[in-house]
DNA sequence: ACTTTGACTTCGG
DNA sequence: TCCGAAGCCAAAG
C-alpha cells in the first residue's frame, strides 16, 4: 500500500500540489489521508513539499513548514496569504491503478465537467 | 490486546 | 477567518 501512496505522491507534476486527501484517493485509501503523511516522513526521495492540507493549508509543523512554504515557490507555486493558490496548483489525480467500468466512467464524467468549466 | 498519536478532513460555532 | 469536536486508519507504545 505505501508503494499506492509513494506512486501517487510521485505522479504530482512540478509546480503542483495536492492535498493528503487527494493522495489518499487517488491511490485507492479514501478516508485515510494521514496515511500520506506518514509515508511522507519514512519514505525518502519524495517531493513531500507538494503535498498539503485541504484547501492548499501548510500542515507541517515548525521549520519544515517554513521550508515546504519555499520550496514550493521555488517551483513557482503562488500563495494566497498561508495557503497554497489551490485554484492554479491543485493537480488532479485521474486514478491509474483503477479500472473499473464504472469508476472511468466516473472519472471520465469528472473530467468532462471540468474541461467544460 | 488496548490505548495513544499523527505533516488529515469536515462541520459548526 | 480561527478554534474545537468528531470521524478515521494504521503504526507505536
């Protein structure tokens, strides 16, 4: 299952971001974001600075919020105020390891309604 | 085997 | 916008 999350994390293009609950769906965990955190902190070699609370909130404690905070703008990520400018940097998942008719379907709809917004 | 804890989320006040 | 409570999952103690 870490290999899911790692995955997952991975997938997220520089200068983007994601929220734990993002991960934790997009590989196949709803419900358990704090999960992502905590493969963030034993799993090295992660771009653990793109991912963030709900809403593009940094939740790392202390100094490695300060750090995740810049390391984000070196990839050019804006923010508004203390969180992440989630409506230009939110990546979205589209569930890889899935493959259920149903669920593209779904995906398929998802993505539709977001191309036509 | 039980309780605590955490880089979370969502809902109310 | 900020704070607290409840829900939730797995790893540690």
């Amino acid at each position: 299952m870490h290999d899911r999350i790692r995955r997952a994390i991975l997938s997220v293009p520089y200068g983007k971001v994601a929220s734990y609950g993002s991960v934790a769906r997009a590989a196949g965990y709803p419900g358990a974001p704090r999960m992502v955190a905590r493969v963030l902190r034993q799993s090295e070699g992660l771009p653990w600075q793109r991912i963030v609370g709900a809403g593009g909130a940094i939740k790392c404690p202390g100094e490695s919020g300060f750090e995740q905070r810049f390391r984000l703008q070196m990839e050019g990520v804006t923010f508004r105020g203390r969180r992440v400018d989630m409506k230009r940097h939110e990546h979205r998942f589209t569930k890889p390891p899935r493959k259920k008719a149903a669920e593209s379907k779904a995906a398929k709809a998802r993505q539709t309604r977001a191309a036509n917004r």
